[in-house]
C-alpha cells in the first residue's frame, strides 16, 4: 500500500501533468513488455514489438524488471521539457551521487549486470550508451503509437478536469481509479510494497501513463519532487501501428456535413453521448453513428471511466476545427 499524505497546502498544489512523458512511457513500456498479464490491453502489442526489440534494449530490461525497484535516474523530475531529446539530456547528466545511491538501492534486492558499476561511477561513455538505447527503443518500439497514446493521455486529462469541476481537488483525487481510495488526508493507493510519500507542502504532479501497469507508480526517493504515475484507460483499436493505422480516403469523405462538424466541435472539450445528443438535438444512436465516421477518420477518441463514455477530439479534430476557423467554416 502507498499512502500519500497531503496538507491543506498540497491541496492547492496538485497538478495533472500536460501530456505524455517519454521516459515514463518508456520506463513502463520496458516493464510491461517483460509481463505477461494485462493481454487484453497489451497482448497485441507485445506481439509486436518483442521482435522488433533493437539490441541496445539489453541495457534497459536489468534496469527497468517486470517486477521490483527500478533506479529514480530513468524519470527525471525536472528539466526534461517536452521533447525525448530533452529528456534523455537531463538523465545522462544526472550527477555521480544520484546514480550511485539509486543503484545501490537497486542492488539491495536483485543483482546487477557488471557494467552497472561504470554508470554508478558516472561514467560518461555508459551514461551516453543509455541515453541512445533509450532513443533507439522509443524510436523502434514506441514511436509508431506515439500519436495515440498522446490522444488517450489528452482523453484522460479530459476526465481529470470534470472530475476537478464537479468535485474539486478531492474529487479529483478519489476519482483516480478504482487503485486510489481518499481518506482525507491521505490518499491510499494499491501499490506492490508498503510505503509512504509526505508531501509537506510541495505538491504532487500527476502524470497519466499509456504503459504503466497495473498498479500507479511513484518515485523511491520521498525527498525528490513528488511525482504519481496512474494507468489509463485504453481504446480497443489502439494496438496497430500508425503507419498501418491512418484514416483512409473513404473515412475522411463520409466525414463531410454540418452535422458531423457540429459534433467535432462540441468534443473540443470533451463531451458524452447523452451531452451531446441534448446539445444538438438528435437521437443517441445518430450521435453513435456520427461518433464512429469521426473516429474512422481519426478526428475523435473514446475512452470511458467511471461508468460514462467521455468523447474528445484528437490533435487532428483540433487541428481540423482550426483550419475551418482561420477559413471561415467548416
């Protein structure tokens, strides 16, 4: 069990994180790769990717197991930005007393390959191996769905915000997932090892994650800028990689009418089937049937939580409405 203790102070400081984290992506996509349960979500995709696993992967599966601790280093907190690039910079320049004492902590409980004693060390030429094995593995295993789990992290962050607007930092907190259980003013998560996480008024990102299963995850470090890592929920056609995934020509042209861009702009923001029907009077199987064109044409996502369906527009739906704006339509 992890049990996070908040303050009045923390309260107001709880963020929802902006958007993917590469090197969570890749910190969990790595462990979930080596499991096996989770197959109706991740089964396909593990089918996937193992062959297509680049050989500098070895590096990164005695550091990141399917089971157990990993080292804090891997997810910097700060100063990674948006990009991959950026990310990577700030992990090999993490300084020698963070990489020996979160190796060392990793050590206590599993062996570790020799040339983990170079990285403990700060070893330049190490630290720069990892930084490209982490490129090379995104770039190979990751990046074909890198669009979609953007799509379903923006859904999340959808749910998050009603859940905010209805229910405040509180229910924001207890409607997490069926994991989270808030008992002020502790919120109480399932979590594979005994630990707590005292927040003394710094607050608390939480950083919605398309790989990480099952449980949420959270930095070893209590002293490190708290970070909760909680798993998503996922659409069931996610697992073909984009190339073989793009809307086709058919899709985007059944795409075409007025009712069908009122729709896209009502999911801007996020709405349900009920929601939307009410806002644009029809019927709930129409609003149904418009919601499958659009998210044929990869201008919508679906995703549900908490017994609702919740549909957002996509990067591209967003991307659409504001070149119908700039042209004066749609």
């Amino acid at each position: 069990m992890l049990r996070v203790y908040f303050t009045s102070e923390d309260l107001a400081r709880v963020r929802v994180a902006p958007g993917p984290d590469h090197l969570w992506e890749i910190s969990n996509s790595v462990q979930t790769l080596q499991r096996s349960d989770g197959a109706r979500v991740f089964g396909e995709w593990r089918r996937w990717a193992r062959p297509r696993l680049p050989d500098s992967s070895r590096l990164l599966a005695p550091l990141l197991p399917p089971y157990g601790n990993s080292p804090d280093f891997l997810t910097p907190s700060h100063g990674g930005g948006e990009t991959l690039e950026a990310a990577v910079d700030t992990l090999v320049r993490t300084p020698r007393p963070r990489l020996h004492a979160d190796l060392r902590r990793v050590a206590a409980s599993r062996r570790l390959p020799g040339w983990t004693h170079a990285l403990a060390g700060g070893d330049g030429d190490t630290l720069r191996q990892l930084g490209q094995a982490l490129h090379t593995y995104h770039l190979e295993v990751l990046a074909p769905f890198w669009r979609r789990v953007r799509v379903h992290i923006d859904a999340d962050r959808m749910l998050r915000m009603r859940s905010l607007l209805e229910g405040g930092t509180e229910g924001l907190l207890s409607g997490l997932g069926p994991q989270f259980r808030w008992r002020p003013p502790v919120l109480e998560v399932d979590y594979p090892v005994d630990h707590e996480l005292r927040l003394d008024g710094r607050g608390i990102i939480l950083q919605p994650s398309f790989f990480c299963w099952p449980t949420p995850i959270t930095l070893a470090d209590g002293g490190l800028p708290p970070v909760l890592v909680y798993p998503i929920e996922h659409a069931g056609d996610w697992t073909r990689p984009e190339a073989e995934g793009r809307p086709d020509d058919s899709a985007l042209g059944a795409l075409v009418g007025h009712t069908r861009a009122a729709v896209l702009e009502a999911v801007r923001t996020g709405s349900s089937t009920v929601e939307l029907a009410r806002l644009l009077g029809v019927t709930h199987p129409a609003i149904s049937q418009h919601m499958k064109v659009l998210r044929a044409a990869g201008l919508v996502t679906t995703v549900r939580g908490h017994g609702r369906a919740l549909h957002v527009a996509t990067a591209e739906g967003q991307a659409l409405l504001r070149s119908c704006e700039r042209g004066g339509g749609a």
